[in-house]
C-alpha cells in the first residue's frame, strides 16, 4: 500500500499517459436523494470522435445524380418528330513499328492496323411509343490504335438508337428509311476506316516501311425522325364525340376521357382481341375540327398518323343536331390533307345512343348518308357486339390477305 500522497500522485501519472477512453470505467451506482441508487457514468467519452467520422463520411459522399426518367413517364410526353445529329466513331490509327528480338537483327515491320470506327443504328422497338427519349445528337465509339506484333485495335462498338415502330427517316425531304416492323434496322452513320500500320505497306522494292495511316473520320449525317402511328384502324371524329370511351370499351387501353374538348392530346392504339386470337390494332386519333388541314385547332399534327390506317372508323355524336354534317366534314378535311385518304374502307359509327334524342336522330342519319351505320353506346357498352363483327370483317378484308402472302 502507498501512502495517500504518493498514491495521488501515481494516479496523476498514469492518466497523463493513458489515453481517456482507458480511464473510463462506465456506469457506476452511486447513492442519491431519499435512500436511492442512482446509475452515472465516470469520464464519458467525447463525442468529438464520433462528430469526425461523420465528416469524413459527408466528405467521400457521392453528388446525387439526376435520376434518368422512366419509359412510363416518357410517354406522357408525346413526341411525334425530332431532329438528330448522328456521327459515326473515329477509325484508329495505324501504327509504324518494326520486330524486335535478339540474334534478329532485321525483324522486319510489325505495326498493326487500326480498328474500324462504330455505326450509328436505328432501331424499331415496340416498347417505346414516343420520340422523347431520342436525344438531339449521338456520336459512335472510335475505333482503337493498332498495336506491336501485327496487333490490330479494336473495333468500335455499334451505338444503337431505339425508336418507335412507324418511324420515318428523312435526310432533307427525301424519305430514307421506313422502320415499319420491330426489330428494322437503318445505318444512320458509318464508322470510319481504320489506318493501315507499315505492316501493310510492305513489298519486294521496300522491306522496311515506315509509312502508316491515320484512321479516318465517322460519317456526319442531319435526320429527321418522323413518327406515323402503325394501326390497322383508325377512329376519326370531332372533339367529345366519344372515340376514347369507344376505345376503353373494346380494348384494354386507357386513354383519358372528360367532358371538356381536346381531352385526348396524343394518339393511343388499343389492341381488339377477337374470338379467332385475331389482334386488330385500333388507333384513337386526336379531335379533328373544321380547317385541321389548315393547321386550325390540333392542325394537321396527327392527320399523318391516319395515313397508315388500313380502314378507317367515322366516330359521330348523334346527340348533336344534323349528326351526317360531321361525316361530310371529316371527309373534306381528309381529302384536302392527302388526296384519297377519304376514299379508303370506313364505317360510320353513331355513338352516344343511349340519349334519347341521338336514337330519334338515326332513322334520318342512314337516310341520308345511304349506307349501313353502326349505333351503339361507349358508356353503356350497348350494340358493341356489331362493331366488333364490322372490324373482323374489314381485317379479313383488307389486312389478312397481306399476311397470308
């Protein structure tokens, strides 16, 4: 035992050499007010080491990045056509080197060629439906530098550019391509030549060349993208005449559907399941009003997506007076956007038959368009079973014969 002098001052020395956290010896009972134990801690670590490693881990910490938008949220931005600057990759360069090896004085040229630069690509892909996600330019992967021992670089590697199917590919006014189907393909731009290294410049009068080539440039090309809806039916009418109830009703699509005009700002295609697994694609065209082909209203920014349309389907709201006016103008407005597009298989379809003035207006519909008219109801889902049986038969008309082929 040391005497209390001497054991103060050791106590002194050995907490001046140990670090804190040694001489904390955690909780301890002490005795507190009314006869109770109160549980305290002796020398508490300081948080300042905690508070540190905090920052170091703040410092190291990545910036957020901008999250890239889903294919979902893309199609809410309907996008029809776009300009694109494609570049193709850079070829490589060749190389000028000649073998090296002991007791092999003359080894002769080994410089490898360079590699080829890569192809700028289109593709038709069914999944995307927009020209959103197609950005303004797009540059190919350059090709890499030849290497010693005849080693040639690699080549660059094939950029592909997904689009939607019916995307037209337009150099200036001519139409250079037509992704009609998935998976066509068009070699927007070529990827450079690679150089040559000496190697391939060798020849009898010259054994030891020391000329090689630099790899060429891609090919630079300005297109424009043109996007025409692919269906085999398309429903034409005015705004609020019914066409996207319509589609809801026959199909699983679910375009938007108010009681004010222009509800519909975007075509969308519903597929029409038929009882012989025939699928009847059906496209729901934006409203058309009067003076369309003279860029009145939507303008003629969706008539282009009618051109592909095998038959067509008059949507007409029989609640309105003089119901047979609304064919005769949507036929005008066809005929003055493209000449014989009017002429092509159609039905007329009188919706809203469920009010009671549209059903006293049919008699006097048929009378004076004088042919067969579809009335049904797309709220009711009343006489569905008609136009069902209409589709089927302009499909095997006019679209299965094609296929058959």
């Amino acid at each position: 035992m040391l005497p209390g002098g001497m054991r103060a001052h050791f106590s002194e020395l050995t907490g001046a050499m140990m670090p804190s956290r040694l001489l904390s010896v955690g909780p301890r009972m002490v005795l507190g007010g009314v006869g109770r134990w109160t549980r305290v801690r002796l020398w508490p670590t300081p948080p300042r080491l905690l508070s540190a490693s905090c920052a170091d881990c703040a410092k190291h910490q990545e910036p957020p990045r901008k999250k890239l938008l889903s294919e979902k949220k893309l199609k809410r931005h309907f996008v029809d056509h776009r300009r694109v600057l494609v570049r193709g990759g850079r070829g490589g360069d060749g190389v000028s080197c000649f073998h090296s090896e002991p007791r092999k004085e003359f080894g002769g040229p080994d410089g490898g060629d360079g590699g080829n630069g890569g192809h700028v690509v289109l593709r038709a892909d069914q999944q995307v439906k927009s020209l959103s996600s197609v950005l303004s330019r797009y540059q190919g992967s350059h090709g890499e530098a030849g290497g010693r021992k005849n080693c040639s670089g690699r080549s660059g590697a094939l950029l592909y550019i997904r689009v939607p199917v019916g995307t037209l590919v337009k150099e200036g006014r001519e139409v250079v391509a037509d992704l009609w189907c998935p998976g066509k393909e068009y070699i927007a731009a070529l990827g450079g030549a690679g150089g040559k290294g000496n190697r391939f410049f060798l020849a009898n009068d010259n054994r030891a060349p020391v000329t090689c080539t630099p790899g060429q440039p891609g090919q630079e090309r300005v297109l424009f993208l043109e996007l025409k809806t692919v269906a085999h039916a398309g429903m034409v009418g005015f705004p609020n005449a019914g066409k996207s109830s319509l589609l809801r009703a026959i199909s699983n699509a679910r375009p938007a559907v108010a009681s004010y005009p222009f509800t519909t700002l975007k075509p969308h295609v519903g597929i029409v399941h038929c009882e012989d697994h025939q699928q009847i694609a059906v496209a729901d065209i934006p409203g058309i009003i009067r003076g369309a082909h003279q860029n009145r209203g939507l303008g003629s920014t969706f008539l282009r997506h009618i051109e592909r349309c095998r038959f067509l389907l008059f949507v007409v709201d029989l609640s309105e007076p003089e119901p047979w006016t609304q064919v005769e103008d949507l036929k005008s407005e066809l005929e003055k956007y493209e000449a014989g597009l009017s002429e092509r298989p159609h039905v007329v379809v009188a919706n809203k038959i469920d009010l009671p003035q549209a059903r006293a207006a049919l008699p006097q519909l048929r009378a004076r368009l004088g042919q067969s008219v579809v009335a049904l109801s797309a709220t009711t889902r009343e006489n569905l079973e008609e136009l069902l049986l209409r589709l089927q038969e302009l499909h095997g008309q006019h679209v299965a014969p094609e296929l058959r082929w």
